[in-house]
C-alpha cells in the first residue's frame, strides 16, 4: 500500500497536467527559484524510474536521497506550478 501513493500522485499529475500558475505579484527568493526550476525533471525522473520497477519504490526514493513523504512534496510543489508542471511533462515524455 505504502508503494502506491507516489504510483497514485504521479498518475494524479499526470492526469490533471498540473495547477493554476501562481499569482504575478508573488515572486519566489532567488535561491529557492533556482531549486524549484529543477523540481519538475527531478520529479519526472524519479517518476519514470517508479514507473519501471513499481516494486523499488523505496530503492528509487533512497536513491535520490527522498522518503515517500518528501517525494510527495515534490510532486505537490510541481503540481501547484503551470512552469514545473510542463517542465515534468516534458522530461516525462523525453
């Protein structure tokens, strides 16, 4: 059961094709702008490898120094943003 809730969130953003965009006049600290630009591929990376192996789900996640928990974040952050959004599509269809 614990396995299948990356399994279910990716497939919820695959789904949904991400969020609304995020309101104009709230600009992000450039530190965490430059962390959050690599969350959409980092997230459709692990994502492909889940895909693969469904049953390495804590492998994968050790692998890339995350817990289901904090993965689960992941996917949320990318969700909330139309930007991270198309940028995991893209490297989920690459």
């Amino acid at each position: 059961m614990r396995n299948l809730i990356p399994i279910a969130l990716v497939s919820m953003l695959l789904a949904c094709g991400g969020g609304d965009p995020a309101p104009a006049d709230a600009p992000e600290p450039a530190a965490a702008a430059a962390d959050a630009s690599d969350a959409g591929t980092r997230a459709a990376t692990i994502a492909k490898e889940v895909r693969a192996a469904p049953g390495d789900v804590d492998a994968i996640l050790k692998k890339h120094g995350l817990n289901t928990e904090e993965f689960e974040a992941l996917l949320y952050e990318v969700a909330a943003s139309s930007e991270l959004s198309a940028k995991y599509l893209a490297a989920l269809d690459s």
